[in-house]
C-alpha cells in the first residue's frame, strides 16, 4: 500500500501544475524541473543522435555509466559536439564526478561558442555552475550563472534555482531571494524553489513570505521529511504565544500580515471546544482570506518586486480557503502529521482527484 499511495501523491502532484493559468505569472508549467531542450535536429546523423538517445534513456533510468558508454560512441561519431558534451558532463555530475563534469562543461562550452550554437550555451552555463558549486567554488558558479542570464539571455526556473543556491551559500540571502522570486515568476511549480524561498525568508524573519511559499511548497511535495519540516514550522509560526510572537518588525507590505499570522494563535481561545485539526483549519483560513483582503481593500502600498506574493500566492489561497476544498488542502498538506495519512489516501481518492480537477479548471477571475 506504501507504494500505492506515494504514487498517488505523484500523480496528484503532477495534476496541479496545470491549474496556473489564471495566475498571472509567466512562464510554461508543463514541467517541474525546466529540463532543457538542446534540440538535436540537423545537428546530428542519425546514427549519433540513436546514440545520444540511448544514453539519455540510460540516465532515465539512473545506469549512469551505461549512458556514459553511449555518449562516448556518439561522440566517436560526432567530435567535439557541444550537446554531447552537455549529456556526458549531466551524467558525470550525477555519478558526484564534478570535476570531470566541469572538464566537459567547458569543452562543451568552448565549442559551443566555435559553432556558434548559442541555444546550447546557457544550458552548458547551467551544468558548469551547478559542477563549481559542488566543488564548493561558489562564487565562480554565481559568475556563471550571471553570465547565462546576462549575457545569453537565458531564463528558466532551473537556472535562477541553482543561482539562488550559489548565493545562499555564500550567506548573501537578498539576491538568493531575487534569484528564487524570479524563477518563480516563470515557474511556480518548483518545489524546491518554494521551499528554499520560504526557509530563506523565514530565517530573515519575514513571516508572510515564509508563511505563502511553505505552504505552497506543501501542495506541491506533500510526504517528503522536508515536508516535515516544512509543515512544522508553518504550525509553529500559527502556535507562538505570548508579545514576542505579537512584537513584528518592519516587514513593508507584508507587516499587517506578519502580525495577523502571529497573533492567529487568539482563535483558539474562539474555539476552545474544537479539535486541534480545527483549530489549525480556522488559523489557515484566517490568515488566507486576510491577505487577500488586505489587497483588496486599496489601503496597501505595494512594493517593486512583491508581485509573487500579491499576485499568485495570495488569490491561489483565497481561492482555496473559499471554496469547498478548503478541508482537503488542509489535510492534504499536512499529511507528514496525520497519523491516518495512508488510510485517507488510500480511501479518499475521489475527494483528492476532486480537489486537483477543481484546481486545474477553476474558471479565471472567479
């Protein structure tokens, strides 16, 4: 039943990424993880691009060494070819052989450049950066990165991911934070772009941003122990007591709402007679529906760059807590602590395709 139920949550996972089209951000949601698209039309015979395809089967399937092995052969068959170059480099860094992952990234790159096959170069950029932040040379990936975006244009969520990494590392969380914004901007379906989006914020202290991004990282990768954690500190943000939960700092647009979801606790005390489960629901709904109303209501200055929050993740929970799901997204991303999390899977199906059917054909502006 275990495995049952994990590919339930996939399946389910994967049905939400079709639901954003009234949420005014850019970008295709077609895809999780942005894979590139290197194109090998007319660049290859077919018998290199049979090979090329063989490996790329063969690291599907994680037999990274065997994809290797075809990589090599295409490359027999194609010298010095800037793709090939990238799918042995992804291969080698996914065997943890960064350094030779850079090697290839560069010849790859270099090559690139030679042919003038500009599509494959921020991609390159992309895999060279990810192989120097492995090799702890962070501040080399971050030129990297930049260079990508900069100076070849490029824009996927990947790539701002793995920029905000860089710079998380480095401990400059303002641009990690940039970094994170921006791709999702293009992509809201990255989980891991949400979740270190809200752990960053939640370490700077901004509540409401840490609050919308958990959360929403908790729709998308639901049973996982950084679903653990991440559902934790969503609860403990909704449980603190006492003036030092009250007591906010300046958090521009976003302080009314910082203080709504510190003092959200005083609800219990409203209903003191319902189950903790309930007491959570209520919580969720109050600080839902009050950012939202808060935009609404014309009062807010808003700030360059809160679009993110403003624009998608405020009127997506609205929308939630209004309507008639609002019980089974609760449970839903909460199940790291359900106890009966298997049981309610396993016998709630309809009620959870339901709720993911609501969310991909939910009609826009209502």
């Amino acid at each position: 039943m275990k495995n049952d139920v994990k590919r339930f949550l996939r399946i389910a996972a994967l049905l939400i990424l079709a639901a954003f089209v009234f949420s005014g951000c850019a970008g295709d949601p077609d895809t999780i993880d942005d894979s590139p698209n290197l194109g090998l039309d007319n660049q290859l015979s077919p018998e290199a691009e049979d090979l090329v395809q063989r490996g790329i089967s063969s690291h599907d399937r994680g037999d990274y060494q065997a994809a290797i092995t075809y990589y090599k052969q295409a490359m027999a068959l194609a010298p010095d070819h800037p793709v090939i170059y990238y799918e042995m480099a992804f291969s080698y860094i996914s065997l943890d052989d960064s350094q030779t992952a850079l090697e290839l990234a560069d010849k790859g790159l270099n090559s690139a450049i030679t042919r003038n096959y500009t599509e494959v170069i921020p991609t390159l950029c992309d895999l060279k950066g990810s192989a120097l932040d492995n090799l702890g040379r962070n501040e080399e990936a971050i030129e990297v990165y930049l260079t990508a975006i900069n100076q070849y244009g490029a824009s996927s969520t990947l790539l701002y991911y793995n920029l905000g990494v860089s710079y998380y590392r480095v401990n400059k969380h303002t641009e990690a934070a940039e970094a994170l914004r921006q791709g999702l901007l293009l992509n809201p379906n990255h989980a891991s772009s949400n979740f270190l989006l809200g752990k960053l914020c939640m370490e700077e202290g901004k509540k409401t941003q840490a609050f919308y991004a958990l959360c929403y990282f908790l729709l998308l990768e639901p049973n996982t122990d950084r679903s653990g954690t991440s559902y934790n500190t969503v609860f403990h943000m909704l449980q603190q007591e006492g003036t030092e939960a009250i007591g906010v700092t300046n958090n521009g647009t976003f302080t009314a709402s910082d203080i709504v979801i510190s003092i959200a606790f005083t609800l219990d005390e409203v209903n003191v007679r319902k189950s903790d489960v309930e007491k959570t629901r209520a919580k969720l709904y109050y600080v839902f529906t009050n950012l939202e109303e808060q935009k609404n209501s014309g009062k807010i200055n808003r700030s360059a760059g809160d679009e993110l929050w403003w624009d998608f993740y405020a009127p997506f929970f609205y929308r939630i807590a209004k309507s008639d799901y609002f019980d089974t997204f609760c449970r839903y991303i909460s199940l790291t602590a359900d106890p009966e999390a298997d049981n309610w899977i396993e016998n709630g199906r309809d009620e959870i395709e339901g709720f993911f059917t609501w969310l991909n054909d939910y009609p826009a502006g209502k």
